[in-house]
C-alpha cells in the first residue's frame, strides 16, 4: 500500500508570537519540530506498513529548513521524502496549501502511483485552522475521515476510531481517502542512532512550481483569498479571586455568598 503523509514544520511552541507591524508570525529563536499531529500520523502509517507492507512517502511545503522535518520522518519509518519549495508558494493561506498540496499529490501519484492513504494531522499546531486535511479531500475529491485514531484496514477500506462524547465510534472509509489524525494509542517511535545517520545522507527531492506545472495565480499570496486584517492579544482585564477558609466548608459557603453577590447563581 502507498500511503502519503503530509507534515508540516512548526515552531516547538504553543504560545506562537505575531509581528504587530507585519502581522506575521514571530520564528526567530523558536526551535522548529515535526507537527505532533503529523507525528501521530506518520507512526499510524508505519504500523499499517508493518503489518501490511507498502511505502510511506512524506511531503512537506516550506523554506529549505523543513528538510530537516522530513529527515526525522525518514528516521522513524518513511520511505521516501519530498519538499515543496518555491517562492511562488509563500504566504499561502489554507485554500493555496492544500491546492498546491493536492497537485504535488497528482504530481507524485503519476510517477509513483496512487496513494491508498492520504495522512494528515487534525491541525497544525501553529496555523490552527484544521482545514487543510479536508481541503485536500475536496481537491482530489477523495473520501475523508476526520480526527481519526488507531488506523487499521479491513474490508478493503480504512477503519479508524473517532471519538464523542460517550467514547469513540468505528468508522470506515472507503480507499482512496484523506484521513486526518489526532493522538493515536500507544507511543510514538523514536529513531535509533543509526536511522537518524541514515535519514541524514538520503537525498530528498526538492519540488518546484515550475515541475509541477502549477498555475501560480492560485499558490501564494495570490492565490490566498483570507486576509489577517488585526492581530492582537487579548488584555486581561479581570483577575481570578481567590476564597480562603479556615476548612473546605467554610471556604465553601464564602463562595456562595460571593456567586450570589455577583448574580452568578
Ligand atoms: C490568520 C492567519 C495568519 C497566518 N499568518 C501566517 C504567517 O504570517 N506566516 C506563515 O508562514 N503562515 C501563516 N499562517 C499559516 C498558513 O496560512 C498556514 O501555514 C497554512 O495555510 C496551513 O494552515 P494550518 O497551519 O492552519 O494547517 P492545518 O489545516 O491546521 O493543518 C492540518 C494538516 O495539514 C497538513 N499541512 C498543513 N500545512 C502543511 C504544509 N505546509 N506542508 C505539509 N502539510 C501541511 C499537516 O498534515 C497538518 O497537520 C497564517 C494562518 C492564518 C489563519
């Protein structure tokens, strides 16, 4: 089976700071990792092709230093490595990421055949949207599960798990299909000292717009209909109050009469 995992490099933070001049975000001196949902993703693949053979190629769009993203990838389980690099593609908001996404998808099914899977994060940690994974469906017009875990195939398809509120359902998937991941069951491997050497001397090939003969209207700044109109952080302009009590019953009853004063209960 060809599966496909597309990961994303993100700023090792949850805390991201946005430029209030440029309205862009900050990434100097934020150390840069693997998308912990692309992570996810990419170990529910490498169980599948444990257990079924195949090859796990993954894609990346960003500057040179993703590469670096994709090589951690290769050192725990895939096959093959691209990046999608060109300034043609920069400021691409979610509908040109997963537009370019999508063609990279078409460009490398036609020399590599069709990828049964499509993996993606539920979101970026960094961008936050979740859109891309189901954007992509929409583009290739694919099959998709969302915020699915514990992967497995059966009948042909794709069966993972979702959850709601009373626990998870099973769910499957016809394949083709794009599936996006949340927190699978069970750890994620780490590479050994020796596949990390591996994944530093594979060549990972580095595609174009121009290769992928890409119509650059819809990639970039160009092609991204959303525009960031403010950014700001929130002001605090409470504070929490703190009820002391000699005992949890007194402390309890001061709580009351203060919901009460505020008209809370
Ligand atoms: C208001 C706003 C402002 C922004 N400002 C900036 C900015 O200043 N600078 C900047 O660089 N970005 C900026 N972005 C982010 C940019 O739009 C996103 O990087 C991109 O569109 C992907 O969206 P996301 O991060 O929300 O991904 P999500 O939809 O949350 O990602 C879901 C999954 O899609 C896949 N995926 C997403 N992106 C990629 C990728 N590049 N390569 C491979 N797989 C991918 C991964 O599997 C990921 O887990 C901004 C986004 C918004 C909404």
């Amino acid at each position: 089976m060809n599966i496909l995992v597309c990961i994303k490099q993100v700023p090792d933070t949850t805390e991201i700071k946005i430029d209030p001049v440029t309205n862009t975000l900050i990434r100097s001196g934020v150390p840069s990792i693997v998308n912990p949902y692309d992570a996810y993703a990419l170990e529910a693949a490498v169980r599948l092709k444990e257990e079924h053979g195949g090859c796990i190629t993954v894609l990346s769009m960003g500057p040179e230093q993703a590469g670096a993203a994709l090589r951690n990838c290769l050192a725990v389980g895939a096959d093959k490595a691209f990046l999608l690099s060109d300034r043609a593609f920069s400021g691409s908001d979610t509908l040109a990421t997963s537009f370019i996404l999508s063609e990279s998808v078409r460009y490398l099914e036609s020399k590599i055949g069709i990828f049964s899977l499509i993996l993606c994060g539920r979101q970026a940690i960094d961008g936050d949207t979740a859109q891309v994974g189901p954007e992509m469906a929409e583009h290739l017009e694919r099959s998709q599960l969302t915020c699915a875990f514990d992967l497995s195939l059966e009948h042909g398809g794709v069966v993972a798990k979702r959850e709601n509120e009373d626990g998870y359902d099973r769910i499957f998937c016809d394949l083709p299909a794009v599936v996006t991941v949340i927190r699978i069951s069970g750890e994620v491997r780490l590479p050994s000292v020796r596949s990390r050497m591996a994944a530093n001397k594979a060549v990972i090939e580095t595609i174009s717009a121009e290769s992928l003969r890409i119509d650059t209207l819809r990639c970039g700044l160009k092609g991204s209909p959303t525009r960031v109109k403010k950014t700001f952080t929130p002001v605090r302009t409470k504070t929490g109050v703190i009820i002391h009590g000699t005992n949890a019953e007194t402390a309890a009853k001061k709580l009351a009469v203060f919901l009460d004063s505020e008209k809370l209960i």
